[in-house]
C-alpha cells in the first residue's frame, strides 16, 4: 500500500465524541511506550492522528505489535471536504500528554438516555488543541505539542490493511512474550468487548491480527518459527502428551535434551 497523499489543510478542526476519543487512545497508546526491557523505542515512540473524511485514526507500533482506533467525527471544519488533490492529515504527538489527558478529561458515566459528551480537536504543525465541549467539564482543555514527522515511523495503516487482507490464514501457533499479549488488554478493557485473534498469511509467515469490536485492529508478531521456540514446543508438547497418557515418557528426539 502507498503512503497516503498529504492533506493541503494546514490546521483543522474536528469534533468528536470525548468518550470514543478516550477509548481510542488508551487502547493504542501501550503499543508506543517503552518497554519493560529497556529497549530504545526511538522514532516508534509517538501516537499518530489520521484525520480522514468522517474519522480520526490513532495509530501506534513498537514493531511486534501494531495498533489502530478508530473515532468518530460529529464536525470537521474540512467544509470543502478532500478537494482535488487532498487527502488525510497526519499528526504525530509524544506520548507523555496523552496519560495527563486521560486522568484529567473526563466523562461520565454512559446511561441509555443521555447524549454522548463531545470534544473539540483543533490540529495543526504545532500543537493539538482538545477542549471539552459537552462532557464532565465544558469549557476544559489541554494543549499538546506535536513531533516532527518521522520518516522510520512505519505505514500502520497499510501494514494493517495487508494483514485484514491475509486473515483467516494457514493454522500456526501464537508464541510471544506475556508483555507483549497484554498491551492489547485496555483495548478489551475500554471497548469492554473480547478480543479476537486469528493467523494471517502461511504457516511461516508470522502475522496474527487482532480485533477488538469494530473501532479496534492490531496486530502481533509470533515468535512461532525461531529454532529455539521450535525445539522447545516439542519437548513440551512431548511432555504434555506423556502426563496425558498418549506418549512414553522420555524425551523423543535426544537433541533436545540440552535445550
């Protein structure tokens, strides 16, 4: 897939549902933070905001995971919308506003009556301006800077459109760190929908996709194919088997023995 074509807008301005846009980033924003390990996220380390015609997208990666959201827009100031020669507006903000954002714009409790709160989005090179329109505390808002574009940052957007596109592949394990499965559980968590997973692509090939309801997609890299997982699911898949009664005891390939 293509890089998209650049919006000729220069600053825009959206309104969305607070509690769509609250769900979308603490969904997402686990699969930009720095891991555990210590690992360097370099450019990876960002929330990028894809303003299309008729949703914000925020979108992450740390490079074994990737993650997409999608909100809603109620308004976009976009009034000739996609002109010639227009297309989506990219944003890329750091992570460390974005947890002040969530403890401070709030919303309330979601009842079967009442109407969704919304927020305000002014974007431009500089800054994302989000003000609280009709939530908790109309008239609220808060400032964050934005980052340079990073040319290394990957096409999540496409990367995930060729995973939707090979889903429901050849049938193939799911091996990956604990870490690494439980950055998709605020999605869960938000959306409070399951998650689903399923392979992508050949048995070799190392893609699974994630779903979580209809705003939610991401995806997971399985370790499935290194010789080490390899060597080790054997032995204990053997082991399983003999406790279970339908194999002798005893490792059945001698060279796994020192693994």
């Amino acid at each position: 897939m293509t890089e998209p074509t650049p919006s000729v807008d220069t600053t825009v301005t959206l309104e969305v549902p607070l509690r769509a846009l609250r769900q979308a980033i603490a969904s997402v924003l686990p699969h930009a933070e720095p891991t555990k390990t210590g690992d360097d996220p370099g450019d990876l380390s960002r929330l990028r905001l894809v303003a299309r015609k008729g949703e914000l997208l925020v979108v992450a990666t740390n490079s074994t995971t990737s993650a997409l959201a999608s909100v809603p827009i109620v308004e976009d100031s976009r009034l000739t919308h996609f002109r010639k020669g227009d297309g989506v507006f990219e944003l890329d903000v750091p992570l460390g506003p974005w947890r002040p954002f969530l403890q401070g714009m709030k919303v309330g409790k979601p009842t079967a009556s009442a109407d969704e709160g919304v927020a305000e989005l002014v974007l431009d090179i500089a800054r994302v301006h989000i003000t609280d329109v009709s939530a908790l505390l109309p008239g609220y808002g808060q400032t964050l800077p934005t980052l340079p574009r990073a040319e290394a940052f990957p096409d999540v957007v496409g990367a995930l459109s060729k995973a939707m596109g090979e889903a429901a592949g050849d049938s193939k394990p799911l091996v990956t760190a604990h870490g690494s499965l439980a950055l998709f559980l605020p999605a869960a968590k938000a959306y409070k929908t399951p998650l689903s997973l399923e392979p992508t692509g050949t048995a070799r090939s190392r893609g699974f996709l994630v779903l979580c309801g209809s705003k939610f997609v991401g995806t997971i890299s399985s370790r499935h194919e290194d010789d080490n997982s390899l060597a080790t699911r054997d032995r204990d898949r053997h082991e399983h088997l003999a406790r279970l009664g339908l194999a002798p005891a005893g490792d059945p390939i001698p060279e796994l023995a020192g693994v």
